[in-house]
C-alpha cells in the first residue's frame, strides 16, 4: 500500500511539474511582449530541410533550394500565420503515409441528431474510406486488450470526456488515420492530406488561445491525423497518467495537455517559445516548432489554420467579446495585436475557406446541462466497425 502512495504522489508531482513548466513556458512569450520586446530582440531560429535527398530530380531539388534561400523576417508580420493562396501541400503517391481510417466516438451508438448532418459531410466526401466508432464499451475493451497498464487510469477518470480525450490518442497509436469529432464538418475529400506528411495536428484560431487561454498558440485536439506507432503518439500516450490529476479538462487530456506534449516532444525551452519560423518552405504558422523538417517521418506538422479550423467557438467567449478586447484603449502587446489582426482579417475575408477541408463546430456534445434529440449512428453510416 505504500508503494502504492509513493507511485501515486510522484506521478501527480510529475504532472504538476510538467503542467507548470508549460504555464511558464507559454507566459514567457507574453511577459516578454509586455515588456518591450523588440523585433531584434527575436531569436530566429533556422528549420532545415532534409540533408538526404534521395530519388529527387535535380529541378526539385534546384527549386527546393531556391526556395529555402527566400526567407522571410516574419518578426515584422503582425500575424500569427500566412493566409492561405494555394492548396494544401501533397506529393503524387500510390500509397498514403496516414491510413484511410476515420475514427469517432461517443458513448454509445446514438448520438446528438443534430450532429448527423457534420457526420453525414465524411461519409459523402470519403466512400471508400473505412469508418471505426468508438463507444464507451468498446474503448474499455481495446484500452484492456491493447494497453491494460493504461485501464486503472482509464477508470479513474472522473470526467467521460477525459476518456473521449484519451480514446482518440490511442486508436490513432494502434491504427493510424483521421479523428474527428462528430461536430467535424468535412468540405471535400480528405486524400490529399495524406500523402506528404506523416503526422498532422492543427491549432486552434489563434484569437481563441490568446483571449481565452491568454497563451501564443494552443494545439486543438478536434482533428488529428497520423500515421499509426507515431513517436509523438507514443509519447501521448505514455504520459497521459502523469496529467489524471489536473483540474482542467483540457490539462487532463485535451488541448493543453497535448500542446505541453508538442513542446516537449520538439524540444522546444522557454526561451524558443518566442523564436520565429525562418524557413518558407510552407504556409503552416510563424511560430518555431523545432528542428525536424516537416516532410520528416517522425515529424509532427501543423497546418495553417484556414485549412482546418475556420470557425470560432460561440460559448463563453465569442467574436463579440474579442472584438470589444481589440477596440479597447487598454495598451496591448505584441501577441494580442496580432490575434486582433487575425480577427479582423477572418471576419473580413469572405472567401476564407475557399482552401478548406474541414470545419469546427464546437458543438459540447458532452454536457450535462444540454438536452439533445438522438439518432442511431447507423442510420447515418451504412458500413462501420465497432472494436
């Protein structure tokens, strides 16, 4: 029983530790704005393509050079990421890096009616990809069977979105694919993403991590795709008790757990948090995301957002409340600038998701105070596996 306690309390010393280190780390970026920080004071750091190219024709090469020779000082952009002229990054392939696999869940088998209309946008857009749903009894069995170390956490969560948090890390471990939440809306076919990079991972709208969160960036966990056994996967998983006794939902399991989890996977230290991007190899957003070249089978890539998440959520905060942020007389550093030209750049664009091939609804799917009406999952997907 000691043993027990002992375990106990270093694992929730660890995630303290951990959790704190990520709350400094993301503070840092704002106290050094709030400071003064000037454009030179900006530690530039250089991300390299790969040094083994292998089969490439010497025109792509030449070009690729060419390209990371036209850098850009993006401490003078008032951004946080490029608006997107041009379609999502992809190579020609036979075969994809990331399984034609989308993983969903819920607690059991009937979900919100009202969300049927976002499931409905995959089914259409992706026939020919294979569909896994995830109850509350099938996620216990294949967290019993496929990580039973992992099962005493898994009851121990007090919170059922802990667990669809936890689920989605899991099944993209073991199998590969795309998870979306069932407020995903899909906009076209989802191939392309999966051909030229191993492991991507979106970030929320910027205006939301910095007026909500009060932090430079935050990694959504809404949508993710990855190759199956990924490092970073792993990583996730094997760190997700360490965060079981956070306060937060989001510390738990969601998206602050996994952006702790980004920055110490990249090796990212506090004083990289504000370094910037050099290279202009993609449109992916100007903060540093460690030395791996995007392209890099163990990489994690984050995409800009407008390809994936191009709506602000509505509850609690909205577009409103930030707006009346940005038109305040209050003195506003650096970061909150830039989320206030974000803002007003998304409202003012009207053909913003001409590049799209998802959307967030941020639908509460799991609240306790919401009554919904429920429709059978099989009446909107025809052919699907339940583990």
């Amino acid at each position: 029983m000691k043993h027990k306690t002992l375990y106990l309390f270093i694992c929730v010393c660890v995630a303290f530790v951990a959790q704190t280190a990520l709350i400094l780390y993301l503070h840092e970026v704002l106290r050094s704005c709030d400071n003064g920080m000037k454009k030179e004071d900006l530690h530039l750091s250089f991300v390299p393509s790969k040094t083994k190219v292998q089969l490439v024709d010497m025109k792509r090469e030449n070009d690729r050079q060419e390209q990371m020779e036209t850098t850009v000082n993006f401490s003078s952009i008032m951004y946080f990421e490029p608006l997107v002229a041009y379609e999502f990054p992809t190579i020609s392939s036979e075969y994809p890096r990331i399984p034609h696999i989308i993983h969903q869940t819920y607690s059991n088998e009937r979900i919100p009616a009202d969300l049927g209309k976002h499931v409905k946008t995959l089914v259409k857009n992706n026939p020919k990809w294979k569909f896994y749903f995830w109850t509350d009894e099938a996620s216990r069995k294949f967290v019993a069977e496929r990580f039973p170390t992992l099962l005493q956490m898994w009851d121990d969560y007090k919170s059922p979105i802990n667990r669809a948090d936890a689920i989605r890390y899991l099944v993209l471990y073991e199998f590969g694919g795309l998870y979306a939440d069932l407020d995903v809306e899909c906009k076209r076919p989802l191939d392309n993403l999966t051909m030229k990079y191993a492991c991507i991972f979106p970030s929320e709208p910027f205006e939301q991590s910095v007026f909500r969160v009060h932090v430079p960036y935050l990694i959504n966990n809404a949508i993710l795709l990855c190759r199956p056994r990924h490092p970073f996967l792993k990583q996730i998983v094997n760190t997700l008790h360490q965060y079981q006794s956070m306060m937060e939902q989001i510390d738990i399991a969601g998206p602050s757990f996994v952006t702790s989890q980004f920055i110490r996977y990249n090796n990212i230290t506090a004083d990289q948090l504000y370094n910037l991007k050099q290279s202009n190899e993609s449109n992916s957003p100007y903060f540093y995301k460690g030395e791996l070249p995007e392209e890099d089978n163990d990489a994690v890539y984050v995409p800009n957002t407008q390809y994936f998440i191009n709506s602000l959520s509505q509850n609690w905060m909205n577009e409103k409340d930030y707006k009346t942020i940005c038109e305040s007389r209050r003195r506003q550093n650096i970061v909150v600038k830039k989320a206030c030209n974000e803002l007003t750049r998304r409202l003012s664009q009207k053909d913003r998701v001409k590049y799209a091939f998802t959307d967030h609804h941020w639908f509460h799917s799991y609240s306790r105070t919401l009554r919904f009406k429920y429709k059978s999952y099989d009446k909107i997907v025809k052919n699907y596996l339940i583990y």
